[in-house]
C-alpha cells in the first residue's frame, strides 16, 4: 500500500495535467455552441475530428498515469479505462442536450469519442514503453 501511495505521489504533476485537462474538456464541450465558429461550411466534419484528437488525448494521459501508478497495465485496465472515455462521452452528450441549448446531443459524437480514445490506447500500447524510459 506503501509502494502504491509513493507511486501516486510521484506522479502528481501527470495526475494534475489529468485532471486539468479533463477540466477544460468539460468546459468546452459545455459551452454554447454560439461561442464557435460555424463548422458545417466545411466538407469534412471537423466537429468529429476535434472529438477525436480530444479523446485521443483525454485516454492517453490517463493511461500515462494509470500506467505510472500501477507499473504493469493489465489488459483489462486498458479495457475499463476505454470503457470510462465511452461513458464520458456519453454524459457530455447527454449533458450538452439537457443543460445547453443551443446544443444537441449527437450519437455521432460518441462513436467519435470512442475512435479517438482508441486510437490514444493504441498508441499508448505501442510506445508507453519508450515513454517509460
């Protein structure tokens, strides 16, 4: 237990970035849609991508830091952690068509959460060996 606590302090400025990071996801992901440009003039769906490259991001800090914390990632971490980015997805959508009104939930969205969290866990998979040293 020791061994674990020291690991969490150790880590305490990714833990931070962590949480600051999701902070300021929220955040954006909250705030009226009037306060952005206008997206759909563009052919490709930026919304989406930005959802990916935010996800992608969000679930390889916190696997950076589970990663710390815990020194030998299961799989079924991994898999719980991808789990906890779908579920997060899920409430921003359902909190942006709930509490903001000039947004509206998107299940579109969500899949793009989910891809994005699975390519940062895949890329976290293949180089969080090079990131430890």
């Amino acid at each position: 237990m020791q061994n674990l606590i020291g690991r969490l302090l150790e880590s305490k400025l990714l833990f931070t970035i962590c949480v600051s990071y999701s902070v300021l996801v929220t955040i954006v992901f909250l705030v009226p849609a009037k306060q952005f440009p206008s997206l759909s003039d563009f052919y490709i769906p930026i919304d989406k991508l930005a959802h990916i490259f935010i996800f992608l991001v969000l679930s390889f800090l916190w696997l950076a830091y589970i990663d710390r914390v815990l020194t030998k990632t299961k799989p079924i971490v991994l898999f719980l952690a991808l789990l906890v980015c779908l579920l997060y997805g899920i409430i921003i959508e359902v909190s942006q068509e709930l509490f903001v009104r000039s947004r509206k939930a998107e299940a579109l969205d969500v899949l793009a959460d989910l891809f994005g969290a699975s390519i940062g866990l895949s890329l976290f998979w293949n180089f969080k060996d090079r990131i430890k040293s």
